[in-house]
C-alpha cells in the first residue's frame, strides 16, 4: 500500500457490489441497513488504495442534544476491511475523514473473535459450581488475531464499551454460534443435546407446519404477547416493514419470516437474515398457549436446515452474556443455546475513538445521566 490508504464517501451501489464481492459481512455492515435506522444518518465510507477499492464500512450518524453540529459516527460489527496486518493504516484515515465531518467520536466493534468456547466446555462450566463466568473457564481456543486488534486498539487510545455482562447499548461481545461448513444435516442434529432433539421429533409428531413469508402483522401479534409474558420492550409493526423492504430490495434473499402452526394456530415465529455464508436468527417470538408442541424448536431447526442448503458456514444465534451461574436470570439463554450444540464466541467488542475529547465527555456524562 505505497501511498497509504484514502477513505472518502462512496455510494451505496459501490458499497453494495464491495459487500457481494466477499464471503460474508455482518448485515449490519450493509447499505441497507442505514435504511432501517432511520433515527441515524447513514453513509457508506470506503477504502481506497490507489483506484482500488479495499474496503468499506457503514457509519451511522448520531447528533448528540443540545450539540447537534457534532456526531457520533458508528460503524456497528464494522467496518469490512483487512483485521490481520497493520490496523492503523486503516483508522487513521478513517478517523481524519470523520473528525472533518463533525465527528466527536468513533464508536466501532471489529467483526474479530478473542476467543471460543465449544458446547462440552460450556455445560461443564454450567454444572462446575466454582464457575461463574465463561472466562473462568480454561482451554478455549484463542484467535491471536483478536488479541491483537484488542492490543493495538488499546494503545491507540480507542476505549473499551462492552460492559462486563455482555449486554449493554450497543452490539453483545459474546455470541453463540452453530459452525455449518462440512457438516450434514444428521450431524447437526447429533451435535445438539437429547432434549433439543426430543422438542424437533415432539414438533413434528404434533404436526406443527412450518412456513416461510407470510404477514408481518400475524408475527408483531405475537412478538408483542412474547414481549409482555418475558417483560421486554418490543418494537413497533413500523420497524419490521422498514426492515423487511429495505434488505429485500438490496437482495430478495436477504430476510426471511418463519412462521410454525399448529392446526391452523400460529404457535411460534422467527425472522432469519443471511449475508453471503453468515445466517443470523434476528427475532423470535413465541405463544404461550400450545408450548407443549414445541414451535420455536421447530422454527429453529427450519432456519438451521435452510441455512445449510443456502451453503452457510454459521447459524448465528447472536447474543448471550458469558454468565454461567444458575442464579443469574441471564443462564437460561446459554443453556437453551447450548443445547443446539455449536460454540459460544467473544468477539473484540465495541471501542470508542474520541475525536473531540470534551464534547465527548459532555456525551459520556449525558449517557450515564439517562442511565445508559
């Protein structure tokens, strides 16, 4: 890289055929997506080396209140460039064409694992009652290319985000994932525990049917019923139609709803994405009446099965906290996921880059004040 790189704007068309040109790329790393996030501004940054393009990144755009000249410039599960050699030929630029645009900070999180743990480490974690955490336990596999982005970030002064329970404002750090590449459908299903397997085989023997398309509004209906019976906040109908057209229009592959009946009612429902080789279940949704026919394992197992006919290497369950203690409220999630089998992931996490350092601690303090 002779001259060194140059990062300018680039239009989402460029983005896009720069995102179709590689294996996979978080889909939150496609121009789509500034679609979907309308409270942000979106724009496609790439990198230039010469006249080649060598990367590109999504950054959404965050005025900050009563400060609205500066941004906050995100760029989550981001940006799509070359993590293994030298990174700050890459953020520099980067930051200097950010900090010209009215940037007070950078917030990003490298698509870049730390390290991994298979499903056998974690259950015995589970049943260790000395471990509490997936980071007590030894033996994980360790990516030195995760280590080292984490050293060079630190050193360069960006900020660690990720809170120490995996789940804060932003994107989780710990993910659970099935790797799919080689592996039959028998072997995946060999590879989960028995009940998992016993809920597929129960889901099948009560006729439960599964689906692909169908009516958002019969999903939201019942993603609000989730919402009230687990006590989360759910997203408007508004926010999956934005959703839906927008990763249709950029690929008609891209996003799918799977909906599980049971002699005519609607028994569970999950929306799949598929970014190249990369599959992630989004949202899922499920009733409280029926649980007994098993319709979410039954969702599961079509969105893994569809995943590894479209030729994916991952089903990507997404979120978890690296919390293995049984009187956390957060365990459940990592028993249900490891019951698929799979591995449970950290990734680099997301850091922040101060550009202008008082505005941003004007935005730390405003942050903590809200109470995060």
């Amino acid at each position: 890289m002779g001259g060194g790189l140059t990062v300018v704007p680039i239009s989402a068309a460029e983005h896009l055929a720069f995102v179709r040109a590689q294996r996979s790329v978080s889909f939150l790393q496609t121009p789509a997506w500034a679609r979907v996030k309308t409270e942000w501004r979106g724009e496609s940054l790439g990198w230039y080396d010469g006249r080649q393009l060598v990367g590109a990144g999504l950054v959404l755009h965050r005025p900050v209140p009563r400060l609205e000249r500066f941004t906050l410039a995100y760029l989550p599960e981001g940006p799509v460039i070359d993590w293994t050699g030298e990174i700050d030929v890459w953020l520099d630029p980067l930051a200097a064409c950010l900090k010209a645009q009215g940037a007070f900070a950078i917030r990003l999180g490298p698509p870049v694992r730390t390290d991994t743990w298979s499903a056998a480490q974690v259950k015995e974690g589970i049943a260790d009652p000395g471990i509490k955490r997936l980071t007590d336990l030894s033996g994980q596999r360790a990516d030195p290319v995760g280590a080292r982005v984490t050293g060079r970030l630190r050193d360069a002064g960006w900020l660690p985000q990720s809170p120490e329970n995996g789940f804060g404002v932003g994107h989780p750090q710990f993910k659970y994932e099935i790797p799919l590449a080689g592996k039959t459908e028998d072997e995946l299903l060999g590879g989960m525990n028995q009940l998992w397997r016993r809920n597929i085989k129960k889901a099948a023997k009560a006729g439960v049917e599964v689906t692909v398309g169908g009516d958002l509004q019969v999903f939201h209906d019942l993603y609000v019923h989730t919402a009230e019976r687990d006590h989360f906040t759910p997203r408007p109908l508004r926010y999956f139609e934005t959703m839906f057209a927008a990763l249709n229009a950029e690929d008609p592959e891209r996003i799918r709803l799977y909906l599980a009946r049971h002699q005519g009612d609607v028994v569970a429902a999950t929306i799949l994405v598929r970014v190249g080789v990369h599959a992630w279940y989004s949202y899922g949704a499920s009733s409280t009446r029926k649980r007994e026919v098993r319709g979410s394992n039954a969702c599961q197992w079509a969105m893994i099965r569809d995943s590894l006919a479209a030729g994916c290497d991952v089903y990507d369950l997404r979120g978890i906290t690296p919390t293995l203690d049984p009187d956390d409220p957060h365990a459940g999630l990592i028993q249900f996921k490891v019951g698929t089998g799979g591995q449970a992931v950290r990734y680099v996490g997301e850091w922040d880059l101060p550009l202008r350092p008082m505005v941003y601690r004007a935005f730390d303090l405003y942050i903590k004040r809200r109470g995060r």
